[in-house]
C-alpha cells in the first residue's frame, strides 16, 4: 500500500515539471509551521506551570503576560508560514492538473479517430478533466499536511515522553486506536472499494451524457429515466456502492475513531487518578498537577493531527484512483507516424485482401476484402446492416488500423504515409454532421483555416446554401446555436457539404449523406454532390440504393465480406443479393397506407 502511494506521488510530481520544487518548498515549510503550532501550547504550559508554582499568590508568577506574548507570536508565525506553504503547493497543484489536462488532449489528439466510437465524451472527460481535478486536492493541501503532521506528531511522542512516560503512553493509546481504525477503513482489501467506487462513477458519468443527448427522444415518447436502463443501472451500482463503503465499511471504523480521539482526555484521567496517591505522597503533587495540565493540553493537538491524517488518507486514495483513470486517456492508443513517410501518387483507392476485427469482438467486421476505387470514379458500398460499410471507408483515414492487409491510397499503405498529409486527401460528409456554436463562416473554415472569406461564400453557394445564408440575418456571420439560429438537419448537411467542398481534397467519403434529410434537402444535397465529387475519387455508403444507381462500381458487403460486385444493371440482372434488396427498396418506395389501412 505504501509502494503504491509513493508510485502515486512520484506520477503527480512527475506531470509538475519545473514546479515540482515548489511542492518541496511548500512542504518543508508545512512541517516548520507544524513545529510552531505546538509551540503556544508549551507557552500554555509554562502559563500554567508558573501559576500552580506561585499559588495563592497569583502576582508572583510575572512570566505569564511574557509567555502569553511569545503564544501570539509563534501561532501567527505558525499561521503565516503555513499560508505560504500553500500559495506554493496550490501553484504546483495547479500546474500539475493542467499539465495533466494538456497532455491528455495532446495524447487523445494523436489516437485514431475511431477511439471516440468506442469512448464516450463523457467518460473521456471525466477521466480526464474531473480526475486531474481530484489531484489537485492531494497536492494543494494533502501533501503539506501528511508531512506537517507526521513532523508534528513525532515531536508530539518525544514531548510525550519527557515529563511522565505513562500520562504520555495514555495519551498515544487513543493515537495507536485511531490509526488502526483509519487503515480498517482505507488499507487491505477495503482501498479496491475505493477503485470501485469510482470505476463506477465513470460508468454513472457516460451513461448520464447519453441519457442528456436522448432526451429529445424521451420527451417525444414521453418516457421516463426508468426507459434508458443503462442509465438508471449506473444510478444504482453507484448508489449501491457508495452506501456499502459508507454503512458497512466506515460506519464501526470510524465511530470508533472519532471516540477515542475526541475523547484522548478520558484516558489520561484513569491514569492521573492511579498516580495522584504517590505524587501526593512524594511531596511533589504540584509538579505532578503541572504534568497532568501539560498532557490535558496537548491530548487536545491528537484530534487535530489524526483528522488531519485521515482527511491526508482519504485524498491519497482518491488520487490513486485518479490517476489509474488519467493512465487510460494517457495510454490511449496513437496514430504512429512511419520513419519514413512515403507520399502518395495520384488518388486511386484500394483494398487488399483487407480483414479487421475490433477489439473484443469476436468474429471479423470484415473479412478478406479486395477492390479498387479508380481516380474520377464513384464506388458505392451497399449491404445490410452491420455487414462492413461504414468499417470499410473507416480504413481508409486510418480511423482504425487494418489487422491484416492492406488498404493504398495513391500507391501507398496508408499505414505508410504521415497522417497529416492522409487527411489532406480525404474528405468525409457523415449522416449526422455536427456544426459548432460559432458563425457559419467559421464552420466552414474549419476545413481549411487559411481560406479568404470568398472562398468560403464560394462552398458555400456550390453546397447549395443560398436560402440558408439569405434567411439569416447576418449571413454566413450568424452564429449556430446562438439566439434562437438554428439550422435542420439537412441544412446541417448542405453545410457539412461546403466544409467538404472548401477543403478539396482529392478522395471524398459520403456516409449515408442524406440519410436525415426532407425530399427538398435532399435535392439540394444532390446538386451540391455533382460539385464535390467532380474529377474525385468518391466512396459511397448508402441505405437509399437509388442514390447508387449511377455509381461506377457497387460493391455488395454481406457479414464482411463481398458478396458480389459490378454496375446497378449487371447486379440487377445477376439476381443476387443486390437484386433482392433492390426489389426490396421499391416495394418499400412504393408502399402506401390505404384508406382501408387507415380504419
């Protein structure tokens, strides 16, 4: 356990960079600060030793104002040093968590884009940004204070022991108790809870983004959170665990904890009582009151210094768990550049002899694919669903890497070529396109940010959008999702469209382009396809088989492998599978509800 913290920590300190000396500062002076608390306590102590000595004759014991002086003086010395203890472990903490948060978006930037299918938003953030945030706690304030307390506390066990070693032994017996409950609570098998809990948090935090973007579907049908199961299972394991480590774990522990250290005061008395008779008989029962007030005293710092280490604790494992949720964003898979970049020539795509299988699956999303996807041409991959499509034009950006294979863009293995330059040659139109609350200007220009603001207007009117831009009130310089501006989804498309348009880019992949537009968007989609994919090489993925009937080859996925290939007519006739579903597709075009059908 004590490994595991120190691995914890040395991590932390590891992201601090230049600031990590700060953290050192801050500590030393923690345990400088410690030292000087104690100090108005001994001042306490002489007060009263003075005051007992000079008994009834209170005036004799003159050192008292002095003492009470030099007890103001250490505690705002012990304040302001403290104080400076944290400015400086704040910075570093800071420093930290921000460093923490820039390398892990400067990881997850370099992973291939098919990394955020299969992590959510929302989990992504919270073991990024919500884990960096709980290691600033354990930096900023838990650090200081394990250091200043463990330095109190060892000179709390020598003072202990100066004046009379059994007051001081009764005193540390509530210490010895407290910290035995402490690790019942956080150490052995009881620290994988923690790990647990938050594990399940994480679940809790992705099930909960998914249930805030279906809330449009919730209201529609009128259903409740109790409809979205995951969600409301990620509730309960998280509740479930949550009152387990609270109830069945911690309730005993701690109880006992606070007992015995709030109470430290009631086993110094039992042994006062059995020492009292002899201190009396020995002639010295006002140095032994003058003890028995010095142990009084300080059984009142035991509390403080174990809340302390508990509270020091508790952010120790939270930080552990945190930082095993930040390795996972910091462990994400990359998109290595080769040595040696290979650039390509021309935009032919083709597959060779592709197969792919993602992680935990278990049989093959595609399976020993080979076809080629000439300059100027438009290739159309059709299939039932979850038969390989949107996995086959996903391969070719490197979205994900083949597992066996290859897939060449102008001659070369994508795998071979330096990734910027591979984006450079595609262009993609997603069935669900995504703008930015920002203008569509800048929307637009996201494909490329050095382009003139004509060439962008220019997209923009070969994409179809002269009714978007002249029904907005400040044109392309309307701001998306501000104001009340919305746009629908198909005007969603036609934009996505110009982004396409504007980065030119010499191979363009449409994914179900039209799959959410209007019979009227979806003509205007259409226009703006004759312009960006003019001279391209052009894959396309399409449920709607008669936006296909014009490709120069369809290819025909069926459970990841080609089922069969050629022109519309030649599969038409070969009475295959496409001929099936295309015999399909126009019984479900022409289907109709009939009056009789209505009643």
């Amino acid at each position: 356990m004590k490994q595991e913290k120190k691995n914890a920590v040395a991590e932390l300190l590891a992201y601090a960079g230049n600031y990590k000396n700060l953290t050192f500062l801050g500590l030393a002076l923690s345990a400088v600060s410690m030292l000087l608390s104690m100090a108005p306590y001994i001042c306490i102590w002489l007060a009263a030793r003075d005051l007992i000595a000079a008994a009834p004759e209170w005036t004799q014991a003159q050192n008292v104002a002095r003492y009470a002086w030099f007890a103001f003086a250490f505690a705002v010395g012990s304040i302001v040093l403290y104080f400076a203890s944290l400015m400086c472990t704040h910075l570093a903490a800071f420093r930290t968590a921000s460093n923490i948060r820039k390398q892990g978006v400067a990881r997850i930037m370099k992973a291939p884009l098919g990394y955020f299918d299969a992590n959510a938003s929302g989990l992504i953030r919270g073991r990024l940004d919500a884990a960096a945030a709980d290691t600033e706690t354990l930096l900023a304030h838990n650090l200081a204070d394990i250091v200043g307390t463990i330095v109190l506390f060892v000179a709390m066990v020598v003072l202990m022991f100066v004046f009379d070693w059994r007051m001081g032994a009764a005193c540390l017996l509530a210490a010895v108790i407290s910290v035995i409950a402490m690790f019942s609570m956080m150490g052995g098998k009881n620290a994988q809870l923690m790990a647990e809990y938050q594990a399940a948090q994480d679940r809790m935090t992705k099930a909960g983004t998914e249930y805030v973007r279906g809330i449009p579907v919730v209201k529609i049908f009128q259903q409740t959170v109790y409809s979205f199961k995951a969600f409301q299972e990620a509730i309960e394991d998280y509740s479930s665990k949550a009152e387990h480590y609270q109830a069945d774990v911690c309730r005993v522990p701690q109880s006992v904890n606070l007992t015995f250290t709030e109470g430290a005061f009631i086993l110094l008395v039992p042994v006062a009582l059995f020492l009292a008779p002899g201190a009396l008989a020995g002639g010295n029962f006002s140095g032994f009151i003058t003890d028995f007030a010095f142990y009084a005293v300080f059984s009142a710092i035991i509390s403080t210094a174990l809340a302390k280490i508990m509270f020091a604790s508790s952010g120790m494992m939270l930080a552990g768990t945190a930082l095993g949720r930040i390795d996972q964003v910091m462990c994400a898979p990359t998109l290595e550049a080769p040595v040696h970049p290979q650039a390509p020539n021309g935009n032919k795509v083709e597959f060779k002899d592709v197969s792919f299988t993602y992680d935990g699956a278990e049989r093959p999303a595609l399976s020993h694919v080979s076809f080629t996807a000439k300059p100027g041409k438009t290739v159309a991959l059709v299939g039932p669903s979850g038969s390989g499509k949107t996995t086959a034009a996903s391969l070719i950006p490197r979205f994900w890497d083949v597992t066996s294979g290859a897939v060449e863009v102008g001659g070369v293995n994508v795998a071979q070529m330096d990734p910027h330059v591979l984006m450079e040659q595609v262009a993609f139109v997603f069935q669900n396109s995504r703008l930015f609350k920002t203008s569509i200007l800048e929307n637009v220009r996201v494909a490329r940010p050095e382009a003139t603001r004509e060439q962008v207007e220019a997209a923009l009117l070969a994409a179809q959008c002269k009714d978007i831009l002249d029904k907005l009130p400040k044109g392309m310089d309307t701001q998306i999702g501000t104001e009340g501006t919305y746009l629908s989804g198909g005007e969603q498309q036609r934009i996505a469209l110009a982004r396409a348009i504007l980065k030119d880019a010499p191979i363009v992949v449409l994914d179900e382009a039209t799959a959410f537009a209007d019979p009227e968007n979806e003509a205007l989609i259409q226009k703006a396809f004759s312009t960006l994919t003019k001279g391209r090489t052009v894959i396309m993925i399409a449920h709607r088989l008669s936006t296909v009937v014009g490709a120069d080859k369809i290819i025909v996925l069926n459970e990841g492998q080609i089922a069969e290939q050629g022109t519309h007519a030649e599969l038409t006739a070969a009475g295959g599978l496409y001929a099936r579903m295309w015999s399909d597709y126009n019984k479900a075009v022409q289907w109709k509800i009939s009056a009789k059908e209505a009643v």
